[in-house]
C-alpha cells in the first residue's frame, strides 16, 4: 500500500494545483501549493508509529542545520534575488499571499515532506537496500523534487540531516527541524 502511496501522490498533487489554479485565478500559484500539500495531509497517517519527538535529537540536528546555513551564508549555492523574484511572482495580484507561504512552507510542507520522503521512501528503502542506502536515496530523491539544481548538494544535505533526525528522534522531530528550517527560509526571503 504505501508503494501506492508513494506512485499517486504526484498525480494527485498536480491535480489539485490544477484545480486550484481554475477556483482562485487571482492566486493561483500560492493556493495551487497549499492546496497540493492540503491534499496530501492524509499520508502523515503512515507516521503514528513514530509519533514522537526528541529534545536531544533535535538540538544536535539543529547544530547541523546551523552549519549548513552558515556554509550556505559564506558560500551561497543559488541566486537570492531569482528567489526574490519567486516571491515577487507570488505576491503579484494575490492579496494575503504571505498566509499561503506560511502555511505551505512552515506548517503543511514539513508535516507532508516528513510523511512522504521520511516515514514512507525511507522506510519501502531502509527495508530494501538497508541503512545507508536508504540515507542516501531518500536525501536524493528529497533534492531532485526540490527542483533547484545549484543548491542539490544543500538539499542532499538536508535531506541526510532530516533523515537522521527522523531515524533517530521521531517523525515530529524531523518535522519541528524541517519547519524551522522552511521558517527562517521565509523570513529570508521575505525580509532581506
């Protein structure tokens, strides 16, 4: 079942971004995103096993991540002001667009992503070709869909850190650590 899960949940994603975009032309990228992630909420099903989280895991992930962003910082891996204008894209016509981002970005993005690459591909993958093969798929696979080519070493990266904080510390974990990340992102972006 969770192979199923794992082929219908792009199609049903580019299916509700299509709808999304026909019920609210005057947003359609930012409702298509929540909207595509709204539908995929019911695969955190799959994470009531791991349902808990790890104060210690998650401090020395967040130390990870910490030095990711400072790497990131000092050696930047994709062009700021192309993200600028993404935003820029979203917000044109589209009154509230900062409530789509949060919810899609901190709060929907996380709990779906977590489900999807954590709890399902890296679960079908550690069964299959073990641990370290799992890592990695999984971080790859977690990079490719992110869609940015200059920053797929970042998105391995965090991929690897999500997995372990997942591995390790629980589903709300690589959650909480996810939409830290995705948060600061935002406000990144939002507020440069």
């Amino acid at each position: 079942m969770r192979l199923a899960v794992l082929a219908l949940s792009l199609p049903v994603m580019f299916t509700a971004m299509g709808l999304a975009m026909l019920w609210l032309p005057h947003c359609q990228l930012p409702a298509s995103i929540t909207l595509a992630y709204l539908t995929l909420t019911p695969i955190v099903y799959y994470a009531r096993r791991r349902l808990y989280f790890s104060i210690s895991v998650f401090a020395k992930s967040l130390a990870g991540f910490a030095a990711l962003w400072a790497i990131q910082t000092a050696w930047p891996t994709f062009d700021v002001e192309y993200m600028r204008r993404v935003i820029q894209t979203l917000s044109a016509g589209c009154p509230n667009w900062e409530i789509y981002l949060f919810t899609s970005a901190v709060v929907l993005a996380p709990f779906v992503e977590e489900a999807l690459f954590r709890v399902v591909l890296y679960g079908e993958l550690e069964k299959r070709v073990g641990v370290l093969g799992g890592y990695l798929a999984n971080s790859l696979a977690f990079a490719v869909v992110h869609g940015i080519p200059q920053a797929l070493h970042v998105y391995f990266a965090m991929g690897l850190l999500l997995t372990h904080a997942y591995r390790k510390g629980g589903y709300l974990t690589a959650v909480a650590l996810h939409s830290v990340n995705n948060l600061l992102a935002s406000i990144s972006l939002l507020f440069p």
